[in-house]
C-alpha cells in the first residue's frame, strides 16, 4: 500500500470517573501524579498498549495486522518468522551481511506487524531484525486539573482455600480518581511512513481505535473511561506546513462556568479551537 503523503499532528481527550486510567506499580499502583502539580498522568507505553489492544481485536487473523508488542510473546520468535518467510539463515545477534536481505527482513516485519510499521521497534536481539523508527509517537497525557486519587478499602466473601474460611472478610484496597479530563498530544510522519509502509488504511484504523478504544478496554480498575474529543491538524506538504506546538495551542480546555467545585464530569469543561488566522496549508479535521 502506498504510504501516507501528508504529515499530522493531533490533540487527544479522554477521561475516567472513578477508576484507576494509568497505575504506578512503583507506588502501590497509585494513579500516576506529577508531584509538583498534581496534574495526573497517563504514559505513552499505556495508550499504545491500548491501541495495539484494539487493533489486534478489530484485525484479529487478517494479514498484514499481527501485532508485535503484545503479552507474553517472545520477540526472538517473532522475528524468526521473517527469517524463515524469507528463507534466511539467522546469526545470533547480526543482521545478514547482504544489505539488501538485512533490508527485507525489516520491511518483512513492517509489512506484517502493524505495531512495528506505526510505532517502530528495536528489534536488535538474539535473532536481529534490524530496527525501525515509527512515524505514529504520542506524549504523556496530561490531566486539565490537578487530580485527588482515593483509596477505597473493599472486603470479600470468597477464600481460596478451606483455612481461611475464618478470613472471609479479608480487606483490600484500591486507587481511584473521582474524575479526570486528559489530553494526550500525537504526531505522525509521512517522512517516516514512507520508510516503514504506514498507508492511509493505517492512519483510519489509528483514528479508529483513538475513538474505540476504552469500549474494550473495561476494568474494575479503570472505572469508566471515554475518548471524548480528536482533534487532527492535516498538513498539505508532507515536511509540515507549522510547527507543531503552534496548532496544540489553537486547542484550548477551560471550565465551564463556575471552576470553585471539582469537575466531576465532561460538561464542566468546554474545548475551543481558534481558527483564526491558521497557517497556509494546514487543515483542521475533527473526527471526534
């Protein structure tokens, strides 16, 4: 397929009420919190999971959409797949000295793992597939306010094993925010998608899955969490017609009216776009 011609830049919102969007495991899986704001925090690794989630859900079996990254896979394995496509024999930890099959094993593993041909991978290990640099990368997100997690202490009802029947009412805990508006900035590159084949079928199922993705992705942990709004930048020229953080400022996320009370949800806030003297050959799509 032939790869996207334009390059893209995207504003991302989406909340949780009540749940848990991004644990620390290195804080008792608090909800991450920068200290000095308490502004919430989501990662990129923990979107992309979610994206590579969806897509292996809506792509389940089709060609071309096996996913790289995914829970207990073995890299090694992976990338032997190419080499036994291609018929050739791998050397712990070299790419094969003809250049131009080293570069069919990278495009082979482009082609065939959607992951790797959107976000790039370093695949450099025991059998090497050589690296990719993705043209999809998105940034932490960030909450709107700062965020007050809760511990919630629960009980149960059940015990595993017949000496603990006495301990049925066993306490436990968990994090929660009450509610939390995110915003999570986005960038695509048709430089880089000419390297690794991501086409405009690619780019619809990203879109797709921005939007989707927290309608498979329920837990008792997270609560309820909603993609809310998507906002692209398209560039007509493929280097980009402005800077990036230009169009993000164009975005803005204020309260709706009386901000004394916590938000608790969506319609305290209201998002403007200025439009106004936006830069030659740059569009604004809302897609959601």
């Amino acid at each position: 397929m032939t790869a996207i011609q334009n390059r893209y830049e995207f504003v991302y919102l989406f909340d949780v009420a009540n749940g848990n969007p991004n644990g620390d495991p290195d804080a008792g899986n608090l909800p991450r919190l920068d200290p000095e704001t308490n502004r919430g925090l989501v990662t990129d690794v923990a979107l992309k999971r979610k994206i590579r989630n969806y897509v292996a859900l809506e792509k389940e079996g089709a060609p071309g959409f096996a996913i790289y990254m995914q829970e207990r896979s073995i890299l090694n394995n992976q990338h032997k797949q190419a080499y036994a496509a291609l018929s050739i024999e791998h050397e712990a930890k070299k790419l094969p000295k003809d250049e131009a099959k080293a570069r069919e094993l990278t495009v082979w593993m482009c082609a065939n793992f959607f992951d790797v041909r959107t976000f790039g991978a370093v695949m450099t290990t025991e059998v090497n597939a050589g690296q990719v640099r993705g043209p999809v990368q998105l940034a932490f997100a960030t909450s709107v306010e700062p965020v007050v997690p809760l511990e919630v202490s629960i009980t149960r009802v059940a015990v595993t094993n017949e000496k603990d029947l006495e301990k049925e009412r066993t306490m436990g805990r968990k994090h929660i925010l009450p509610y939390g508006l995110y915003r999570a900035h986005g960038f695509v590159s048709a430089k880089l998608a000419e390297r690794s084949g991501f086409s405009e079928d690619d780019l619809a199922l990203l879109w797709r899955s921005l939007i989707n993705l927290f309608e498979h992705d329920r837990s008792a942990a997270r609560g309820e969490m909603a993609a809310r709004r998507l906002i692209v930048f398209k560039h007509e020229h493929p280097m980009g017609n402005a800077p990036a953080h230009t169009l993000f400022e164009r975005v803005t996320v204020k309260r709706n009216g009386d901000d004394s009370a916590p938000a608790r949800s969506f319609s305290d806030y209201v998002v403007g776009i200025d439009r106004e003297g936006l830069q030659a050959g740059v569009e604004i799509v809302e897609i959601l």
